[in-house]
C-alpha cells in the first residue's frame, strides 16, 4: 500500500470535482494545483496550493508553461526507495507527489467545433500528458487519474485503504494512463495528416472507443468488439436485442448502399453483407416490394434499409418477412406499434448515419491492408456509348443505377436492373460467367419481367462468353469497365447484336 500526502490536480473538465476534492480533505492529501483548476478549487471552498507558489517559479508564455518544472516531474517520478533519488530531491529541497488527476485539453471537441489552426494547435496539451506519462511510468509509487470516471474508484480506493492505494489499483490506472495519452496523441497526429493531406503516412496511428462487445464473432468461438473513432455510433437502435457482429456487418453493408440511393426513395435488403434486392421509387411501399421481388428467397432472415421514413403501411408488409434488422430515417408512432411486436426484431434509426471515413480495412495476422473506400461520384465523362445502337435517357439511367449498385456486390459482380430495380443480382464467384448464369436464373425465377433489361458488371468481360448469355437471357444494354485486351471483340458482338454496350472508366471489384 502506498499512503497519498500530496494530490496534484490539472483538469480540462471540472464537473464531479467537489466529492472527490470532500474525499482528500477527509484523508489529509494536500493539494496541489493550477490556472483554471485552481481557481474551480478555491471556489469550492478547499484549500489548495497554487503550482506557482509550490514551485517558487511563474506561470510564463500565456500559460504554456505551468507544470512543466523539475520540482513537479522530479516529485512524480523518484523512486521512493532509491538511495540517489531520495538525495536529489533532499539536495534540491523537492518533495513526493503522490496522487496526479489530469484530464486533458479537449482536443477532439475543439476539432469538432472549429477550422481554426490556431485555436486548435492551442488546445494541443502538452503539462497534462507529460505528468500522466510520469506518474503512469512511476505506478509503484504514484496514483495516476485520468478520467472522470475514476474519480468514485479512486474515492472507494482510498476509503477502503484508509488513504492509500494498492499496486494493483495503481498498475491498472497506469494501463489506462498510457492508453489515453497514446489516444490523445494520435488524435493529434490524424488532425496533421488530413491537414496535409497525407492518407497513408509511414507510421499509421489509429483513434477508437470500445463501443460494444457482440455476444461474439462471425461464429460463437470467435471473440468480437465495436469500435468508432466517435463515443457512439450515429445509429440508435429502439428496439430488439443486442446486435450481433453479423448484424453489425450487414448494417453498415446496407447503409453504404441505401445513403448512396437518391435520398428519401431507397430500399436496399442484405443478407451475408451482399444485395439482394435493391429499388428507387417515390411509392415507398413499392420501393420496398420492388426490391423483395428480386430474390424473397434470400431476403429471409435478412437486413432491410430504407433511407426514408416507415409508416404503417409499409410496416404491415415488413411484418409479413422475418427480418433480423430494419433501418430507416424514422419509424411513424402506428410503425413501431406493428414491428415492435416482434420482440427480437432489431429497429435502427440511422437519421443521422453518414459517412466520414473514407477508409476500409482488412486485416490478417499481424497486417493491415487499407484503402480508401470506393465512394467514387460518377459523371458523364466516365461513360462512353461505344456501340452503334445508343441508349435513351431511361436506359441510362437504368444503366448508371445498376452499375451503382455493382459496387457493392461482392466479386465477381453481375446486376440486372429494370426501372431503377434489380431485376437478378449473382454475386462472390470465382467466374464471372457464372454470375452471369446466377443473375439471370434469379431473374427468371423470381420476376420474369416483360420490362426492357439492362446489365451491369463490376469488371470488364474477359471473353464474349458473359455478355453472350446476358444478351441471349433478354438483356438489350450493358455497361462494364474497360480494359479488356478482347474490349474490340465485346463491341464487335454488341453491334452484331443489336445490343447498346457502355464502358466505364471505373472498375468496382469488391473482394
């Protein structure tokens, strides 16, 4: 056990101050303090020592310069046990700190709430981490708080240890020590790189909260965590129980697709993260049944997501699938009554989901393999009619939207599109004929369409063979990236068969 005497106290956030200041009063901890701090104490009616006057040295350039002094450092970091320690600080008249609460500038918010480059390189704090690094390297001797949180622990800590803490106590808030300087720091470094524009710097450093811990993984031997750069995720689930990392998955799989649709007339259903069934249309409800109708099959036990409001109606026809997950912009009062009824069906409002990250993430063994997302906005100068019949405006438009969602489809990707509706998706085949074959069996089996066909891949056709199949199944316009040593060959059998074929300057795989 080590007995606290002096707490030094330099904190950003000054709420919960008064029952943890009540809690050193009632141990006898004097109390050390600065700036702010000291002034919030003083208030509160406790006495306290000003780190000036502790330090017989001014506050200098604007405050810049507070703690950062040998009598400070010198009292957090000694050993109290080393012989040689014990006589610098008798030889330089310096004294034990026992006890350091600091929380930062608040750095992060300050990014939130301003452009400015002065006032945020102001709020870099640079006392505060370099105390908690030394109390936090000096845990067998000295306590170290961080945060507001464990101010009832520390409170406990020492009421239980009449006025001292244990090594355990005071290893684990080492941990936790170095953990939010090193998150404060690479804050900072994340708010530079984007300064300079810099997306893949030599040393990559990333900022997380724990926001959640599935139940588990993929499967239930595997371990699994949430984790966003924010305090919460900007979807609020009000009601069914706890997301799974599946329905996690599918989730953010599904909003990708649904907030990139025209806003307020997509419906998008998932399932294993893949589309099965995506629809534009200002009717709601025939948005939703429109993209159902695609494959209802895979739809079962599936996510669906709409970027616009549920009302009653629609929810009566949601009610009639089992669903694991529904997303939408809001959910009408006579809504939620209907689907709430199902006690495990998972509701998420993701009003206020958008997308900030552009990076996406793979991991495998001790490797991180990063990209950015594939968020490219598409415009007239990446398309290129190269067939002698030419498309209508309706067809492209039915081409741009199919194309739209290819990139979202796993690899190899083929998306039938009809009215701004998937007509037959085939996704994740090592064989791009094969999705081909897939796409239009689905087709087949589940719409039958009398309406005009079009047809989008993620990638150029290698051989004839694949735009073959989809022209013989109906298809009368496709669309595919370029890049092909065979592109002469797929125009040559497009204009043979009457067929309107689009390049794209942009490929989608998506692996």
């Amino acid at each position: 056990m080590k007995k606290i005497k002096t707490a030094l106290i330099s904190v950003s956030d000054k709420k919960k101050l008064k029952p943890l200041l009540n809690s050193l009063k009632k141990n006898k901890i004097k109390i050390i303090s600065s700036g702010g701090t000291y002034k919030e104490i003083k208030k509160l009616k406790f006495k306290c020592l000003e780190v000036s006057e502790f330090t017989n040295s001014p506050e200098i350039l604007e405050g810049r310069v507070k703690t950062l002094h040998p009598k400070i450092h010198a009292g957090i970091l000694n050993k109290r046990k080393n012989k040689n320690h014990l006589r610098d600080l008798k030889n330089n008249n310096f004294e034990n700190i026992d006890l350091v609460i600091v929380n930062f500038y608040p750095f992060e918010e300050t990014l939130k709430n301003t452009k400015s480059h002065k006032k945020i390189i102001e709020n870099i704090d640079v006392g505060g981490p370099t105390m908690v690094r030394s109390a936090a390297k000096n845990y067998r001797d000295v306590t170290v708080i961080t945060s507001l949180d464990q101010y009832e622990e520390l409170i406990e800590e020492l009421k239980k240890n009449k006025g001292s803490t244990s090594l355990e106590f005071r290893e684990k808030l080492s941990r936790l020590a170095f953990t939010e300087t090193a998150y404060y720091d690479s804050v900072i470094s994340d708010y530079f790189n984007k300064k300079n524009n810099v997306i893949f710097p030599k040393k990559k450093i990333f900022y997380t909260n724990l926001i959640e811990n599935p139940r588990y993984g993929e499967n239930p031997h595997q371990q699994s965590a949430i984790y966003s750069k924010n305090n919460s995720i900007k979807i609020n689930q009000i009601h069914g129980k706890q997301l799974s990392y599946n329905n996690y998955n599918d989730i953010f799989s599904a909003l990708t697709i649904s907030k990139s649709l025209p806003k307020n007339i997509g419906t998008v259903i998932v399932k294993h993260a893949n589309p099965c069934g995506v629809s534009v249309n200002s009717d709601h409800l025939m948005s939703y049944k429109s993209a159902l109708a695609c494959d209802p099959i895979s739809a079962f036990g599936g996510v669906v997501s709409c970027n616009f409001r549920i009302t009653k109606n629609l929810a009566i026809e949601l009610n009639k699938l089992f669903l694991e997950v529904i997303i939408a912009s809001g959910f009408d009062k006579d809504a939620l009554k209907l689907l709430t009824k199902k006690k495990n069906l998972r509701l998420i409002d993701a009003t206020n989901y958008s997308f900030k990250e552009m990076l996406k993430f793979v991991s495998s063994n001790e490797e991180l393999l990063i990209q950015t997302e594939d968020f490219k906005k598409f415009s007239k100068k990446d398309f290129k009619v190269v067939s002698k019949k030419k498309p209508s405006s309706k067809q492209m438009k039915n081409l741009i939207f199919a194309f739209n969602v290819c990139r979202y489809v796993k690899s190899n990707a083929i998306v039938l599109a009809s009215n701004e509706t998937t007509t037959g998706i085939g996704s994740g085949q090592p064989s791009r004929l094969d999705s081909c074959q897939i796409a239009i069996e689905k087709m087949k089996k589940f719409i039958n369409t009398k309406e005009e066909v079009v047809a989008a891949s993620d990638a150029f056709f290698p051989f004839v063979d694949g735009i073959e199949k989809l022209v013989q199944s109906g298809v009368s316009a496709v669309i595919q990236p370029s890049g092909s040593i065979r592109d002469n060959e797929i125009i040559e059998f497009a204009n043979k068969t009457d067929t309107i074929l689009v390049f794209s300057k942009t490929r989608h795989f998506r692996h």
